[in-house]
C-alpha cells in the first residue's frame, strides 16, 4: 500500500515516516495512551550506535550486531532472556498488540519523532512468541541502521533494509561464534533434530536456524537444505510444516519476563525435550564414520539404530554438508 505525505499521521504518535506505516497503520488498530502521554523516563542512549553504524557496510551486519550486543552488555554466549526489558532499559518504547493479521508484524518510530525511538510489535496468538523476538529485534536494527528511512516524503519500502534488518536481527539473537558452537555440537544429530535443538537455544524460530545455516552455504544447495528439512519433519510428525507452525515453540514469558522472576516451586511454563538432546555419542560416531575408522552398521549399532535409519542419518548430514 503507498501512502502519500499528508496521510502519513498516526493517532499514537502523530506525524510519523513510511518505515512506521508501511507495516501496521492499514492494519494497526489506534495505540492509546500514547507513549508521549505516559512515559516519562529519560531519553535513548543510542546515539554511539548510529556513529558505529557509519563504520559497517551491509558486510559488516555481523560484527555491527555484536557491538550492539555488548553496548547492551550481552556477553557473546548468552541467549536475549527478555528483549522487552533490554530495549526499554535503553530508552526504546516497546508496545506489543494482538493484530489478527499476519501481514503485520511490527512497525518502529525514529527518534525524532513523536514519541519515538518506538517498537510496536503484532503478539498476536497464532504468531510464534519466536516471531515476537525477531521482530522487535528486526525494528532495531531498522532504527540503528536505516535513519534515512524514517523519512514522511519516502512512499516505498527498501527490500534490501528489509533483508538488512533480518540479517542484523539474526546475528543478534544469534551470535555467530556461540552460533558455531552449537551447531558443531549438534554434528551427529538429524538435521531436524539439531535444527530443533538450537533453535530452543537461541529462542529463535526454526526459519531463523536455517537461514542462517543456509547463508554460509553455496547457493546452488541452499533448497536442498530446506527441502530436506521439511521432508524429515513430514517424515517424522507425518504431516507437513504450515506458514506459522513453530515445534517445540517457548512460551509467551519468554518475549516479556525473566525467568527469575517466577516463584519458586512452580514450573507452569515447563521446558522441551530439546533442551535435554543429548549429542556427544551421536557426533562421534559421526567423526568415526567421516574417517573412516567405524562402518555404518557398527555405527548403528552404537547409536542403536536400525541399519536403515543410519543411512537415514548420514543422508541429512550430508543434507548439511560439511556443517
């Protein structure tokens, strides 16, 4: 939808650019109490990260998501807990609405303008709370990386921002060395089951893992990676993965509260199996295939898997390639 400069107003934050409209104000029910009438907090401290910005290229969206993980004093192994919480404690207005639409998922508001630096994001139900995250985190890099977009004259959005946006979203959810880590860990594990596992790691969506998986590979195997993927999980849970489907999915605390705040003695949100995959056994009977020291049915036999799950394995390693 192309909105033209004198509709470009929005009852909660007034006159406001194409990067807020372009994603919710067509579908965006008005936002009330505005943040300008409520919030009296101090202002943003983001202005040492558009400076930092100005020294990363497209290129450099890893480490520029890194320097950003430490200015929020993340470490470069710890999953996001509660990125409400670490965005607001930086001055950036965060507002979550049920929007019964899947063509939105979030908007932000600039700085400079009324009641910015602002993220609203679409919780709701039939969307991932993993979709939540990468969304708020998705309008973050927009609002550090594109303060050229935020701009009432632009009609059009910048597809290659928006691919940007999810790059920057990825690699901060995902750092790419305890990314690295994870994904060697899981070495020996089907692809859907290491998919699986880390994702629950990261809390981040399935989509998300292998995208990322998928960026370090050539092209030309990019669809094989996820035609594998979808046929393992068919295979699996004998029925196909839906456009919003998010197996072994975190719960909706996840997005908004730590975890210590929880009382002690209960466990209402419980946790996945996923989260207890063990993986060591599996990665080095696949070492001791890869080098030849073990055959495939003694393999099997550690594994204590049917020789014809074996070969079922070893066909999604190699779905991965040397990863």
């Amino acid at each position: 939808m192309e909105y033209k400069p004198h509709t470009l107003f929005h009852p909660n934050f007034g006159p406001v650019s194409v990067m807020a409209l372009r994603r919710g104000c067509g579908i965006c029910p008005p936002i009330r109490p505005t943040f300008t009438d409520v919030d009296k907090r101090p202002g943003h401290a983001l202005e040492l990260l558009w400076e930092d910005c100005l020294h990363h290229g497209p290129e450099d969206i890893p480490a520029y998501a890194q320097r950003v993980r430490s200015a929020f004093h993340l470490n470069d192994r710890e999953p996001v807990h509660d990125i409400c919480g670490l965005l607001e404690a930086r001055g950036i207005k965060v507002r979550s609405i049920s929007v019964p639409n899947d063509a939105f998922m979030g908007l932000s508001v600039g700085a400079d303008e009324r009641g910015g630096p602002a993220i609203v994001v679409n919780t709701w139900g039939r969307l991932p709370v993993e979709t939540w995250i990468f969304s708020a985190v998705h309008e973050l890099g927009h609002l550090l990386m594109h303060l050229g977009a935020y701009d009432v004259a632009a009609s059009e959005e910048d597809a290659a921002q928006e691919r940007e946006a999810d790059r920057f979203a990825s690699h901060f959810l995902m750092p790419e060395g305890a990314f690295r880590r994870e994904w060697d860990e899981t070495a020996g594990l089907s692809l859907l089951d290491r998919v699986f596992k880390v994702k629950r790691v990261f809390r981040v969506s399935w989509r998300t893992v292998l995208f990322r998986v998928a960026e370090s590979m050539p092209e030309a195997s990019r669809g094989g990676l996820w035609a594998r993927f979808n046929a393992e999980y068919k295979r699996q849970r004998a029925r196909s993965l839906l456009k919003h489907d998010e197996p072994s999915g975190i719960d909706a605390e996840v997005y908004h509260a730590l975890y210590s705040e929880r009382q002690l003695g209960e466990e209402p949100y419980g946790m996945d199996a996923y989260d207890f995959k063990e993986d060591r056994l599996a990665r080095l009977v696949r070492q001791g295939l890869e080098e030849g020291l073990i055959s495939l049915s003694r393999g099997g036999e550690i594994l204590k898997l049917p020789l014809v799950e074996m070969r079922e394995l070893t066909r999604s390693w190699e779905a991965c390639g040397l990863q």
